[in-house]
C-alpha cells in the first residue's frame, strides 16, 4: 500500500477534530484515532530509528510541526505540557463541508 502523505492527513485530521462535542483534540488522542481510521500499513508503521513511534505518527504530529493545518487557518494549536490540542476553527468547519 502507497504510504500515507501528510497532506492527505489534513481532511480526517479536521473531521476527528469536528466530532469532537468542544472541536478539540490533543495530538495524542489524534495519533490514535487517526491510527484506528486510516489504518496506515507498511513503512508507515515502521519504528522510527532511535524513538519508539512510527513514521505516521511522526506524520501527524508534522502537522504541528509544520503548521500545516494552522497556517491554513483550519484549526488552532495550544501547546501544554503534555502534547497540545488542536480546535478545529469555523474555516475548518466550512472547509469539511465543501469537500
């Protein structure tokens, strides 16, 4: 199977958000249910060399890293301690519904 890109993470990442009763996620939580929808195989599930994540989570929390999805103005970042959380934005929302 084609590896997953982190583009084609942008649309289920907004719609795990948008399912969400606040429209927030931690990126934690997103790495799950992303893992469960998308069900990445192959390399992306490959252990990272010396890190014990994936390379699809890796992926998703690109998202942040490269603000793929803030800069877009689809969702906001909040950092915390722990793993930060994204809100999917009213942009987001419509952004869903024209796909």
């Amino acid at each position: 199977m084609a590896r997953i890109s982190e583009e084609e993470l942008i649309i289920p990442a907004l719609k795990v958000m948008n399912s969400s009763i606040s429209g927030t996620i931690s990126t934690t939580d997103l790495i799950s249910k992303l893992t469960t929808l998308m069900k990445p195989t192959g390399e992306d599930m490959s252990i990272l060399n010396n890190r014990t994540d994936t390379k699809f989570s890796q992926k998703v929390r690109n998202l942040k890293s490269h603000n793929t999805i803030t800069e877009l103005g689809l969702a906001t970042f909040t950092p915390n301690p722990t793993s930060g959380t994204f809100t999917i934005t009213d942009s987001g929302k419509a952004y869903l519904m024209s796909k």
